[in-house]
C-alpha cells in the first residue's frame, strides 16, 4: 500500500504553549553550549574587575561630561575647521586635558594649507511679494556673506552639468536663483528618537555577505565626484560673473529641519562664487510653487558670514597622553573629531564623542591607573570634509601609500586616494596596538563592531562583560564606515567604532541646525566614557598588542 498522508489536526492553547517552550528551551540549551564552548577563550582573556569598579564608580559619581559639553557647545559653539570657534575649542580642550594631569598635550598639524577660515553669525531670508512670508534658511559653510540686505526677483533654474550654463548665460543677472525643483512632503515613518530593540541587536550580529563590487565600480564614483566638483567650481565662477545675488537650495530633511554642510570655496584659489543657502524644505516648496504660478516673487536675503583669512591656514589635530610604563613606546589611541558644522553647536556630531574621549582619560587619571601601554587622546580636525585630520595623522606616523603620480587622484582627499607602489610603514606601525572611536551622537554603546577582526572578537566579548548591566552586550563583525577608525583600518591596523542606539542622530541632528546641547543624553555619555576607558585600559595592559587581521597589500 501506498504510505497514507499525516492529517494535520488542530492543535489546543496548552499544546501550542508546550511546543513554544520547548523550542525555547532547545534554543537556550544550545546558547549556553555555545558559551561554554566560548567560555575557555573568553576566560583567557583577563579583565581586571578591580580597575573596572573603580572606573564605573569614577564615572557614574563624579562625571564631568554634561558640563563639559555646554561649554564647548554653548561658550565656544560649532567649530569648523579653520575657523576661529575652532582654534579657541583647541585651546580649551588643551586646557582641560592639562589640567587633569595628563601629559605631552600638543596640536600638531596635519595640513599646513587645509583652506581659508570662515565664519557665520547670522542670516535673515524673506519673501517680500507677493506676500511677506519668513523663510527658514541658513548658509553653506565657506560662501560670502551679503554685505547688507539684497532684494532681487526669484527665478528657477536647473544645472545638472556644466554645459547646461550656457544656456542660463545673460538670465539670471540681479537675481535669486533656485536650484532644486520641489519635493514631495512624506510623513516620517519611524519615531523620532528610539533605543536598539533586541531583536535589531540580534540582527547585528549576523554577517552580511558582502556583494561583489561592478566592474569599475570604484573608478565610476570617484570619475562622479571630480564631475561634481567641477560642476561646483564652474557654477560659483558663472554666478559671480552674472551678478547673481544668491542661491537657494532645499534641505534633505522635510518638518522644517535644515541640512546644511558646505559649499563655496575653501581653499583660496577656488572660486568664492556668491551667497549659498539651504531652505527648510516646506519654505523652499512654497518658493517654487510661487516662481511655477508666474506670481513674480521677490526675496530679501541678509546673511553675515565672512572669510577670516586670504590664505590658506594649517589644520591641526590635538593630543594629549596617560604615559605607558613598562611598553611605554607602544600606543592605544582613543579618539574623536573636534570639528563640525556650522549651523549647530555640534553637540551630538561630536561634541558628544569629545567630552567622552576627555572623561574617559580624565577616569583614568583620577583612579590612578597605571597603564603599560601609553593611552593617548586624539581629537581630530576636518573629518567632516573627509577624514583628513585622523588619515594625516596615519599617513605621517603609522603608514601611507605613495604620494599619487595623477593629479587627479592627488587632489582627493587623502582617505579617497589610490597611491601608487606599496604601503609604507613608518616605524611607530609596529609599536602601535589599537584606535577606538566615538562618533554617533549621543546613543549609549550596546557593543562593538569588530571590522571582520575574528581574532579580537573573544577579547572584546570578555571587555564588555563588565557592562552588560548597562545595555551593552554584542560584538559583531560587521564593519562600520564614514568615520576616524577607518583612517586606522583601511593601513590594516586596528581601528574600532562602537555599536550606539540610533536615538535622534538620523531623524533630527546630523548636520542639522538642530545639533545642540537639548539632543544629547548625558547618561549615555557617562556610560559611554566608563566602557571606553576600560576598553583603553585593558587594551593597554595584554601581554600582547591587540590582534590585527589579515591585510592585502595594495599595489596600484
């Protein structure tokens, strides 16, 4: 006889109870297998729970950091690179990190000529017909200023490449121009501020297999940015010459948040091109709405913004160290950028990571911790235009790749360019051991990435024991970019981003006007600086430097 199908049958409430917590159950036996066929490793790796509870206790009872950041958002405010907001931030972070006792603080120049200095003060845009109407805008970094209120006729134009100028040549003189078409409100979709869930933090720990990259995939973004660049540089030549008064474009972020980062000319032979702003995108659509009716509407702009210099200034970076002992030539750096936009206080985009990086030595210092290794503090300038304070440090200290023969390739920012030959390794490469950053805004850590290191993942499971009571709990292979450790990672040494909750960072604040002291939850910094400081300290102390993975040499 033929085998007689299994009839399904209904199954009761207490059954399908039963079989939830047995699958439950199964999966709870093989995580605990799984741990004890992880403890022999993770218990190898020493943990000085002495040093820790000295550290949670400095941290939690006597921190510094909410105080900290309202100084350096609300007395100095944003800090720009090259401006002088930036160079007054430089000196109190010095003076703070002298005053905690720490040793050999510095800045040390990264770029002897990074661009001008520039800086805002204030900007009032309205539409003054057909009706009077406020317009929410502010400017993009490096593009003049007014010099007193220009009143003009609104116009649209579109330059999507260079040759559509010409047909523009001889319009737009004595006029405000808009650059964008309008855009489509749509309602958010997620809350404004929220914590990882368990099951996001799950997600995280699985590896997602990487795609292989298109054929010249590389080449064509990098042929696209020079476009870009290009297309930047001939359309602030043609509006000046045309007697354009101003430009406007829409924010990429709807609900009256303004996104605003940079344009202009930063270096002093680029071209100054004419006043630059970026509406909220609910004021910019009425705008077209208005020029699309024939309603010929006009605008008053007055924006206070300045070059501070003629020439261009040299950037620095500045650093500050808690001396090593008995390994004292080696080095674990921990770190953050110091700059930010301008339209904010940079508070979350990273204010934040600043006054954590300063805590977590300040921590050190305080409970007397003696070291091995020499810790050392680095906040970085220019990363908002590209990494160059962290990838100048690399390059001169750790290793580089040869200066690029191609002219095109050399006037990338460093962290984009393709040297030519083999790495070049300087002598500290070898003496250096690890690079933690922190720069996600204000989201406490719930782990670490690991960049695809497997052989560090066991060491951080074991560091981070000690804080599972503070949400922070996994370790992922993933990698994790746009930001300082990748200066580290991409010369093969070590270099670390934490895991953050997302809080507000990509829904309010990032290099958004929004960027201030209220975006920020001091709680999570404090947790924050006590993990990092016994993540510096424990890396500081191993026998050996912390692993490195595999490295492909590049030859290009």
């Amino acid at each position: 006889m033929p085998a007689r199908a299994a009839i399904p049958r209904a199954t009761s409430n207490r059954e399908s109870r039963v079989i939830a917590v047995s699958a439950f159950r199964r999966r709870a036996v093989a995580a605990a297998t799984l741990l004890l066929l992880l403890a022999p490793v993770v218990a190898s790796e020493p943990v000085d729970l002495d040093v820790v509870a000295r550290i949670r206790h400095e941290a939690f009872h006597r921190s510094q950091v909410a105080a900290n950041l309202k100084e350096l958002t609300e007395t100095i405010g944003p800090r720009l690179t090259g401006s002088p907001a930036y160079v007054r931030s430089a000196e109190w972070a010095r003076g703070k990190l002298a005053g905690y006792g720490l040793g050999n603080v510095h800045d040390e120049v990264y770029d002897p000529a990074f661009g001008r200095g520039w800086e805002f003060r204030a900007a009032r845009v309205e539409m003054t017909a057909p009706r009077q109407l406020p317009i929410h805008a502010l400017p993009k970094a490096w593009t003049p200023g007014t010099d007193g209120p220009v009143e003009g006729e609104l116009v649209r134009a579109s330059f999507k490449t260079i040759a559509d100028i010409e047909a523009q040549r001889g319009k737009l003189g004595g006029r405000i121009v808009l650059l964008d078409e309008a855009r489509a409100y749509k309602p958010s979709d997620r809350p404004d501020f929220r914590r990882h869930t368990e099951e996001e933090l799950g997600e995280l720990q699985t590896f997602p297999m990487p795609q292989d990259a298109e054929p010249g995939a590389q080449d064509t973004r990098l042929d696209e940015y020079r476009k870009r660049q290009a297309l930047v540089r001939a359309l602030n030549t043609f509006f000046a010459e045309e007697g354009v008064l101003a430009t406007l474009s829409i924010s990429s972020w709807d609900n009256g948040v303004v996104r605003v980062t940079g344009g202009g000319g930063r270096k002093a032979e680029d071209p100054e091109g004419v006043p630059d702003l970026v509406v909220a995108a609910e004021h910019y659509n009425q705008l077209v709405r208005a020029v699309e009716r024939g309603q010929a509407p006009r605008m008053r702009v007055d924006v206070d913004a300045r070059f501070t210099s003629e020439t261009d200034l040299p950037a620095t970076n500045t650093f500050a160290e808690l001396r090593g002992s008995t390994k004292a030539n080696e080095t674990v750096i921990i770190g953050a950028h110091l700059d930010s936009w301008h339209t904010g206080t940079g508070a979350a985009d990273n204010g934040a990571g600043v006054v954590v990086m300063m805590e977590a030595m300040r921590i050190l210092k305080a409970i007397d911790a003696r070291p091995r290794r020499t810790i050392r503090i680095a906040l970085w300038g220019g990363e908002e235009q590209g990494l160059h304070g962290s990838s100048g440090y690399v390059a001169r200290h750790l290793a580089d790749w040869p200066t690029p023969t191609d002219p095109e390739q050399a006037a990338l920012p460093r962290a984009f360019q393709r040297g030519t030959g083999p790495l070049q390794r300087r002598p500290a490469f070898d003496r250096f051991s690890t690079y933690f950053n922190f720069d996600n805004g204000t989201g406490r850590i719930r782990g670490i990435y690991a960049q695809e290191n497997h052989a560090a993942v066991p060491v951080f499971r074991a560091w981070l024991e000690p804080f599972a009571d503070l949400g922070a709990t996994i370790v992922t292979t993933r990698n994790t970019g746009s930001t300082d450790h990748i200066a580290f990672d991409r010369v093969g040494l070590p270099g670390f981003q934490f895991v953050q909750d997302p809080a507000d960072y990509f829904t309010h604040v990032h290099h958004t006007h929004l960027d201030t002291f209220d975006h920020v939850v001091p709680d999570d910094l404090k947790q924050a600086a006590a993990i990092i400081a016994s993540f510096a300290y424990h890396a500081a102390m191993r026998d050996e430097r912390l692993p490195r993975k595999p490295f492909v040499e590049r030859d290009e």
